[in-house]
C-alpha cells in the first residue's frame, strides 16, 4: 500500500463509519476515493445540478447545508459526509451545501457508493440509520468505559424466550396439594402452574404460599391446588422484553411472570432469578422495601438505594428509555407509599375524601422520564363526598399536600421553584374546576397559559383514584383534537427554543460556556410530541410513545420519526451519563446535579452524534413550522 492510501486509510478509521469496516472494504473504499478541493464560498452541491452523482467525506474544512424552505442550517466538519439521503432515493439533494472554509473533500462516484453499500453492512447499516447506527457505537463505547462486567450481564432488550431456561412444571386444577409440593420438590422448582387441559394456565402456586395459604390457615393437603393458587396468573408473550418482565416484578409485587403465546397457551416461566442482571442490582428488593416502608426516613434511605440502583444500570449498559422508566417506576413507589404514611397519619385513609383522590405528576415524571436529578411538578384531582364542599375538601387536603411535598424534598424530589405542587390551592381542584381551568388555557392561549399547558397536560396518575386522571386525559384528547387555533399558538411557541446549532462553530453556548441538555436538547422533542398527541388524540404521556403512536395517525414515515426517536433517546443518555459521572465523582448532591454539558469533553463520536441530534430536533420544528404555517 502507498504511503497516500496509508495516510488516506488512517484518516478513514479515525471516523465512524468507516472505524468499523472490514479492511478489504476499506482498502476497495480508497483505491476509489479520490481528493477534490473547494475554495471558500463555493457551492459543492445544490438542487439545481440535479440528481445526486457522488458521495462526499470531508477531510478538511467545513461545509454548511443551506435549507431554503426552511430557517435550518447544517453545519458539517471533517469526517462526516453527505448527501447520504440523495443519493439512496436517487433524487437532487434538498439544501444547497457551500464550503464555509477552504476545503478538502473525498470523493466517491454514485456506482461505487452502491456498490459498496452491498458489499458492507457496516457502511450499509450506517447510510440507512444514520443516527439510530451511530447512537449504537457510541452506546457500546460507553458500556465498555463504566464498566466490564456489561458483557457479564444478560441484556435488558433479550426477549423473553431468549431468557426462558427450563420447561416449567405444570398440573391439572384437580390435583391434591400433597402431590403437587412432591412434584415440585422432585422438581426441584419454587412453583406450579395450574393449567387446563389446553395447557392455559389457571393459577399459580409458589412456596411462599405455602406458608399463608396452607400451613396457617391449617389446610388439609388432600384438597385441591386449585383451591390455595393464585387466579389469573401475569402473563407476557414471548417477544416482551426482559425489562418489561422486570418492571411488573417491580410494580406488583411478584416473584413470577409467566409466557404464553397468542393464543394464551403455556410456554414458560419467568422468575426473579432468571432476570439475573436484576437480581444483582437488586431492583425487586427495593420495591419490595419500598411497599413496606413504615416512616419516612425509611423512604429516605431507600431513595439513596434507587441512586446507586441507577449507578449499577447504567454500568450494565441500560438503554436510556428503559432506564429513565426504572428511575420513574421506583419513584413512583416510593412517592406513593410516602403518600400513604401521610394520609394515613392525618386519618383521612378512613374519610370517604380518600376513596376520591387521585395525585397526579406531570413534568419528567408524568412522561415517565425522570434521572436522578428531578424536582416536584404535582397536583391533586377530588371529587366531593355527598354533604361537603369543594372548599371544604380542598381545606382538608392541602395540609396533608404540604407534609407530603416536603417529605418528598427529604427523599430528594425538589420542591418545585413555581409552586406546582399539590399543596398551592391553585392546583388542587375537582374534576369540573380542572375542567375549567384546562378550557380557559386553550381558549386563552396567552403566554402563562402555553406554559401552563405545556406542562400539566403531560400528568398522569400516580396515586389514588386512576380513574379520574384517565376521564380528564379522555376529555383533554376531545377538547385540544382539531383545536387548529390551539394547537397553532403552542407550535409557535415550542418552535422558539431553538436547537443549539451554530452558524460559525459547532454548538451556541449558554452564558456558562455549556449546553443545557435539558431546556435546549430534549425538550424540543418533548414539545413536538405533545403538540403531535394533542392534535391527534393519542392519550400517552411518554414521548417516545407520543411520537410513535401520533405518526401512525398523521401518516408520518416512520422512518423519520425513529430519526427523532434515537435522537432524543441519546441526548437522554448523555444526560444520564453527565449525572452519573458527577455525582460518581464528586460530593454533589441530586438537589445539585444539573443538566450543563461542555462539548469539550465529548469525543468525536459523541460530538458528531449530538450535532446530529440537534439536526433532528430543527426537523421536527421545521414539521411543526410546516403544519401549523409558522
């Protein structure tokens, strides 16, 4: 090889693709490669040339992509390249990309770029995801950097029938209890599973029954197992994933989950043990404690519990939307045992007021998004028991409110700094006065309202009557659906946040020399989704699902809202990975974690995947920009 194709070669597996390709593909890649410099100022490529005819790397300078329809600029540097989407549909390209510096580019002829995407998958992989491939290697870089017992550990998104490891022990519903725990211990299994005679299973009965549901109550062992089981066991289909299998564990309760297929036949078994990767970070055992906690300073040392529970997970390589769901669900449970000491406390367990409450969290916490760093964003939904007032409900609620507010500081939930919580009297309301309230702001339309919408119409229920939280989210989807006025004034104020692109270098920092991930990063995408869902009925709270689900609706491609998907979903995990490491490393307490990230610090790869992402926030404006005519 030439001491050129030796240089050449050097720069290619300095960048992603590239890194990871064979190296007979590499070698194929350069002898066709050839080297192309554009003074400053000039137009490389632009619509008017027509149908794409190369593929371009840049090896030095840097190079904008100019959208006329639109107010975006792509801001491209040495070893990224382009016009990758042109040339796979075979079309003109859709900006017109200028050289901001001298540059110096390599060049590929559209044959060869074709025929290299058959030859490697890596390069193939790359050109069709984009994001979603590079998202991949970098989240593979981290996992190896926190930690080397990630590839010790089962994965969280191995499907249930990769985990099933032993056919499970079942018997009919008429069989003796006696000859069901000798089955079970020739077995040597913890459980039977009582199915019919289509091998559905009926019921479940484990060793910890043995105890309460036999022993105590003196039961003889010649009845029946169907008479100590429990009915209508939990089932998942086999596709499920691992961490979903771990998150009814978690939610409920239980020490097993059964798999069954479409058609509700018996396929296995799964129990705690199997979730081994669970097991160690003891995500059971916390909500286990969670639920019977006796006081708070219980709680306040099991939320130190969840941290270092997070810690572990992102060690193991936890993906972002799974993680950020384990975070919410075990601060669910943790918020609502604390909701229940305190109720209880104040006697209002036993007043009919409490048989219609429901505590409602909004914010991170109502999109089931929350990292270790989260504040309080609540509210209380009642109805009037027969003889009282709304006043005089509302009169009792709000102390208990306030000693709940505050024992959820003490666990490390900020208070909120604008007073949406459930003990402001403002937002702790009946059903018709939340009514009102939601109809004034999308009547209104003022700039505290959009703010106001923008944050209570993420709630959901944590707590109490769920009911009532889903009839107010039912009604919400029927007021804001086709609500063009509404929906027009909230595009046009979530499009004011702009991504924070740069037009001379890579990213516009903040006063602090940082990018806030949080306000500039995640929450355009939080804001289109909402937008999405309102317009189109869809009821979920999370993003990830608003967005899927509103692009089926609005005949969105999906090919483009995955785009936005791992886009966000890896600003999320270098939100993660920033709280991780400074509170791994310093003394800083949750209260103090912020969401201030300097791209100094990030390497290439990552650099290169974050201007990408902020590309697919501006897209996502510029959808709503489109449909709402801003």
């Amino acid at each position: 090889m030439s001491a050129i194709h030796i240089s050449q070669l050097s720069f290619l597996t300095a960048h992603a693709p590239y890194d990871r390709m064979e190296t007979g593909h590499q070698i194929w890649l350069l002898e066709r490669l050839r080297l192309a410099y554009y003074p400053k100022g000039t137009v490389i490529l632009e619509p008017a040339q027509g149908k794409s005819t190369r593929f371009l790397i840049i090896k030095q300078g840097m190079v904008q992509g100019e959208r006329h329809s639109e107010d975006a600029v792509m801001e491209l540097h040495e070893g990224e390249s382009f016009p990758v989407g042109a040339l796979l549909a075979a079309r003109a390209v859709s900006a017109t990309y200028r050289a901001t510096t001298d540059v110096f580019c390599f060049e590929l002829d559209v044959a060869d770029f074709h025929s290299l995407l058959g030859l490697s998958m890596v390069f193939k992989d790359f050109c069709t995801r984009r994001i979603a491939a590079l998202f991949d290697q970098s989240n593979q870089a981290m996992q190896a950097k926190f930690s080397q017992a990630a590839s010790e550990q089962q994965s969280m998104s191995t499907t249930l029938a990769d985990v099933i490891r032993r056919t499970p022990v079942t018997c009919p519903p008429d069989t003796s209890i006696q000859i069901a725990l000798t089955t079970m211990r020739d077995a040597q299994v913890g459980s039977m599973i009582v199915v019919d005679t289509s091998n559905k299973p009926l019921g479940i009965f484990t060793l910890n029954d043995l105890l309460g549901r036999v022993v105590l109550p003196c039961i003889a062992t010649d009845q029946p197992i169907s008479a100590v089981m429990s009915h209508s066991p939990t089932t998942l289909p086999p596709d499920a994933l691992a961490y979903e299998a771990a998150m009814v564990m978690a939610r409920k309760g239980f020490r097993h989950v059964l798999v069954c297929d479409n058609g509700g036949v018996l396929l296995g078994i799964l129990s705690e043990r199997d979730l081994f990767s669970l097991q160690r970070v003891g995500l059971r055992q916390i909500s286990g404690a969670l639920r019977k906690a006796e006081n708070i300073d219980v709680l306040v040392g099991l939320s130190k519990d969840i941290r270092t529970l997070t810690h572990n997970m992102m060690a193991q390589g936890v993906a972002p939307e799974q993680l950020t769901l384990f975070i919410s669900t075990l601060n669910d449970l943790l918020s609502a045992r604390l909701i229940e000491l305190e109720c209880n406390a104040a006697g209002l367990c036993d007043t009919p007021i409490y048989e219609g409450l429901c505590w409602l969290v909004m914010g991170s916490g109502g999109r089931l998004e929350q990292t270790l760093n989260t504040d309080q964003d609540n509210a209380l939904i009642f109805t009037v028991p027969e003889g009282m007032t709304v006043d005089e409900v509302r009169g009792k609620l709000l102390p208990v409110a306030l000693r709940i507010n505050h024992a959820m500081a003490r666990c490390g939930f900020s208070l909120c700094k604008g007073n949406i919580m459930a003990s402001n009297p403002q937002w702790c309301l009946s059903m018709d006065e939340w009514r009102a309230v939601f109809s004034k702001w999308v009547d209104r339309g003022s700039p505290e309202s959009l703010l106001h919408s923008s944050i209570f119409f993420d709630f959901r229920a944590l707590a109490g009557q769920t009911k009532l939280a889903e009839q107010l989210r039912n009604w919400l989807a029927q007021l804001t659906r086709g609500n063009q006025r509404f929906l027009h004034q909230m595009a046009a104020n979530a499009i004011r946040n702009r991504p924070p692109l740069g037009l001379v270098r890579d990213f516009v920092l903040n006063e602090t020399d940082r990018i806030d991930l949080k306000f500039n990063g995640l929450t355009p995408f939080v804001d289109a989704a909402r937008i999405m869902s309102l317009a189109t009925g869809v009821t979920s709270t999370s993003t990830v699902q608003r967005l899927r689900q509103s692009a089926v609706v609005a005949h969105i491609p999906a090919a483009e809202i995955e785009g936005w998907i791992n886009a966000f979903l890896f600003i999320q995990m270098l939100r993660l990975r920033h709280h991780y490491e400074v509170s791994k490393n310093t003394n800083t307490t949750v209260q103090e974690l912020d969401n201030l990230l300097d791209p100094e610090q990030l390497n290439e790869l990552d650099r290169r995947i974050l201007k990408e992402a902020f590309r697919q926030a501006r897209k996502a404006q510029a959808k709503l920009a489109l449909d709402y005519q801003l």
